[in-house]
C-alpha cells in the first residue's frame, strides 16, 4: 500500500510541527477545517517506515473528525494556527 495523503498542503488552516531534522524523524502535518470538522489532512515527513506509515493512517483517521475529536484522540498535535 502507497502512503496516503503526503503533501504539503499550500491553502492549509493550521499546520503542526513535531521531531528534529537534525537528529531523527520530523513531521509536518497540515489541516483543512470546513464547520470545525478536519476536511482534509495531508503530511510531509522524513524518517523510518513507520514514521511514514503512522503518519499516512493518522491522516486516514483524521479525517472527518471534529476538532475536539481529533485533539482528544492526538490526531493533531502541536497546532499553530496560519
């Protein structure tokens, strides 16, 4: 199965960082927010397999969902609102 959803998302609502480029897996993901539901989630990540492979079903998971969901479920950490 190709990864889902890796892109960097130019029109983006918010967009959360996590990791360090200089030692390890590091992670950007991007949202769009239609009536406070996450209508799409896209990442870009540099790391291991796994990292790529969280990342893409965490985007599949999140989608949908409401904000307090996906907080509440860690979908979307570390937000900085654009």
């Amino acid at each position: 199965m190709c990864p889902q959803n890796a892109y960097s998302m130019i029109d983006a609502d918010a967009e959360g960082n996590s990791g360090d480029p200089s030692c390890g897996d590091y992670h950007t993901v991007y949202i769009k927010v239609k009536d406070n539901y996450i209508d799409k989630v896209s990442y870009l990540v540099f790391g291991c397999c796994a990292s790529i492979a969280t990342s893409s079903m965490t985007s599949v998971q999140a989608k949908g969902k409401s904000l307090d969901e996906a907080l509440k479920a860690h979908c979307v950490m570390q937000l900085k609102i654009i």
